[in-house]
C-alpha cells in the first residue's frame, strides 16, 4: 500500500529527471539540429511547398501512387494525434510549471521539429512493410530495425520502440492525459455556464464510448473520421481564439515580452504561482513541445508511411506542415489567451489544465469555456483514434496481429481510468512515457541521416511539377 500511495511521486521525479535540460531537451534539439542540416534546412527552402502540397490538393488519391490513404488522410491522422489536448491543457501545465519562457522553448522544440518529423515520415515511407493481412505497415521499428546496419542492435532498438509507443498509446498522451483534459474541460463548461457540478466520470462515459465506436472500423474509418473532423475542429478553435486575440490585442506586445524575459530569465513568484527557474522552463516547454508536436516521438511515421505517395519526401514535406500548423499557429494562440488573462498566477489554477485554457478565454469571450470543452473533446477525440491505432501497430509489430482486439479493449478502458485521475501524475506519465518512446527513435534518426540526405537530394533536385 505504501508504495501504491507514493507512485505518484515516484513517476514525477522520474519524469523530472528525464525532462531536465541537459537530458533529453538537449537530445531532442541536437539531433533535430543535426536533421535539419541533412535534411538541406527543409523547414525554411521547402516551407512554401509544403503549404502549398498540403492546402493544394494532396488529398486526392493520385494514379501511380502505392498506398492505404491519401496523403491528406495520413496528415489528418497525425494531425488527429498531434494537435490534440496538448495544445488545450498541455500549453496551459506548460505556462504553470515553467512560467511564459516555456513557450519560448516550445518554439525552439518546433523549429528543428519540423525538420525531425520530416525525417520521420521520410523513412516511414521509405521503409514500409506489407504485412501478412496484406495491409501496408509503417513506422519506427521498420525503419530502425531494416535501415541500421548493426542488425541485432536495431532489432533491439525496435522492439523498445514497439513496447514504449504501446505503452504510450495505454497509459500516456495518447490515452489518458486526453480523457482526464477532456473530463475537467466539460466539467469547467457545465459549472461556468450553468452553475452545476459533475462528476468526472459522467463526460469521461462518454468519451469512452464515443472513441469504442469508431475503433471498430479499423485505419480507413480513423482516417475517414479524422479527415472531416481535424479540419474542422482546428477552424472552430482558432476562430476562438482569434476572436480572443483582437479584443485583447493591445496584451500582445506585453505577452511576447513575457515569454522572451523569461525564457533566460527566472521568473518571479507572483500570486499562487511560485515562480520558476530558467531550468523549469527548458524542461517544461521542451517536453508539451514535443508531447504537442510529437517530432522525434516517432508516432507520426506510422500514419505518414502508408500514404499513397509517389516519393517519401513528398509526404515528408506533408510533416513539416503538420508542426508549423500544431505548435507554430495553435499553441501560440493558446498561450496568448492564457498569459494574457492573468489567470495562470492565480492560486485556484495551479493545479489546472484545460479548464485553465477554458477559464482564461472565458474572461473576454461569454460562454467560451463551451467552446473549448467542445474543441477539447474533438481535439482529445481524434487524438484517441489516432493513437489507438499507433499503439495497435506496435502491438502487432511485437505478437502479430492476433493482439489487436485485446489491445483495443485494453485501451478503451483506460479511457475511463484517465478521465478521473489527477492532473499531474496525468501528464506526468505522459511525458515520461514519451521520452522512453522517443529515446530509441532519436538513435534511429541519428543513424539514418544519410538516407533522409540521399532521398531528399533526389526528390528536390527535380521539378516541382514532377511530385
């Protein structure tokens, strides 16, 4: 009993230590830096292309192409999982753990970022499987395990990968950090606008088997559903919370001068917030940078890679896109509408998460804690889709594909378990989880540069009319 009762605590020293700056933000940085020059700076000479193959019409199934979705199928799934409750509640623990500079090193982790998830759905696809049930399968332990040349140790790299991103999928950000922002999210709505206190539990239902319903289908109905809903959800909220950004456009000045003090500089304790050191800001906007964007996670392959694309680098270009859109456009928005509204030092959100973001907006725009408990459940809802699928392709990687249905029981539960658990030892176990998962994908990138080198000199030296 005494060890159950301390776990909590034991997993956010874990997760601390792991997050510090000098262990895996440096790694996370270095080897996105390390990408970026292989990768010929593709995030800033290929920006434009990227805009214009994903906003111009990569979501048509093209003749010649070998795939199971389109391309814009494969970015609306990893944009599903990406551009999730990270960029609702995991901005919001950001700002409370490491003060407005955390945004600052979100940014930093998004800039070499989009160069690493270039990377990764280059391999992705240059490394897919077709596996025995003749579906196309794609990912990090395909591309470490067939592309490092010291076989026994990518096997091993791989079957980390595998086990780590299962993981992930059942106990992290992909599970239940999202039901527990989605359950505090539309419990926050209901007590603002109508005075009434729910249970956690009661939304947390309802996720679950809204989510249930649709993993029934397998990847074509998370792709179908993800397709119409990540638009969609991503105009509603960014609507919001422009609308938030011009009625309180004269903060922006003084919100970015926030976040660039204290991205070298402590910052101060002021209201319930304790302050934090230049350490916790590292820590803290590297790890929801990632947990966010999910560049160098290594979850995004799995979705880019079974795209019908005539290149990898085609759908590569695809990733640098889904960063930009993730982190660059909507976590930014997020953190100007919560450091803007003063709320973040107030002593009631320490302990907060999306509600935070639900309440801040709320200070300018009436009854907006419903629209974001509607965009946090779309946002949690894609994201839940999207990353049962990435845990079940792990899964299968290690005991085939008879562990699926177990799997998607397993994680439909879980669910639930989230909805109700704390906040902290929520996000904790997301990001711990996912630095183990990203650690042997990173190996992997590092070792594989020359293929993402070769394949993108190949592809950008030819005219663009050609892709």
């Amino acid at each position: 009993m005494d060890f159950l009762s301390s776990l909590p605590d034991k997993i956010l020293s874990v997760n601390d230590f792991m997050w510090q700056p000098v262990a895996m933000p440096v790694v996370l940085i270095v080897v996105g830096a390390w990408l970026t020059v292989r990768s010929g700076f593709v995030q800033f000479r290929y920006f434009p292309r990227a805009v214009r193959m994903t906003l111009g019409g990569a979501f048509r199934h093209r003749q010649g192409a070998k795939g199971t979705i389109t391309p814009f199928q494969a970015l609306s799934t990893a944009l599903a999982a990406t551009v999730g409750n990270g960029n609702i509640g995991g901005v919001a623990t950001a700002i409370l753990v490491g003060g407005p500079g955390a945004i600052f090193w979100m940014w930093v982790t998004a800039t070499v970022g989009m160069a690493t998830k270039y990377s990764e759905a280059v391999l992705g696809v240059h490394f897919r499987v077709q596996r025995e049930s003749g579906e196309l399968a794609s990912g990090p332990m395909y591309y470490i395990s067939n592309g490092i040349p010291f076989k026994r140790f990518g096997k091993v790299l791989a079957i980390m990968f595998a086990f780590f991103g299962a993981a992930t999928a059942l106990f992290g950000t992909g599970n239940m950090a999202q039901s527990n922002t989605i359950a505090r999210t539309f419990v926050e709505a209901v007590r603002s606008s109508a005075g009434v206190e729910l249970p956690l539990w009661v939304p947390g239902v309802f996720i679950t088997v809204a989510v249930g319903l649709v993993l029934l289908g397998g990847i074509k109905r998370i792709a179908a559903t993800a397709e119409k809903l990540v638009p969609t959800m991503i105009v509603v909220y960014i609507g919001a919370a422009l609308i938030y950004m011009l009625i309180n456009a004269a903060d922006i000045p003084r919100v970015f001068v926030l976040i660039l003090q204290h991205a070298f500089t402590p910052s101060a304790a002021v209201g319930g917030f304790i302050g934090a050191a230049v350490a916790q800001a590292i820590a803290a906007g590297v790890s929801r940078g990632v947990l966010s964007n999910e560049a160098g996670l290594g979850s995004a392959p799995i979705a880019h890679g079974i795209a019908d694309v005539k290149h990898p680098s085609e759908q590569g270009t695809v990733g640098v896109f889904e960063v930009f859109v993730d982190t660059i456009l909507v976590c930014s928005m997020t953190a100007f509408v919560i450091i803007s509204s003063g709320l973040w030092t107030e002593a009631g959100f320490q302990d907060a998460s999306g509600d935070l973001t639900a309440a801040a907006m709320s200070t300018a725009i009436p009854f907006a804690s419903i629209i974001v408990a509607l965009c946090s459940f779309l946002f949690g809802f894609s994201t839940l889709i999207a990353w049962c699928y990435y845990g079940e392709k792990c899964m299968e990687y290690m005991f085939g594909s008879g562990m699926i249905t177990p799997y998607r029981v397993v994680f439909v539960a879980l669910i639930m378990v989230g909805a109700v658990v704390s906040v902290p030892l929520a996000w904790a176990m997301g990001t711990l989880l996912n630095g183990m998962m990203a650690f042997p994908n990173l190996i992997g990138l590092a070792f594989l540069g020359g293929t993402v080198a070769k394949l993108s000199k190949e592809y950008f030296s030819r005219p663009e009319a050609e892709t």
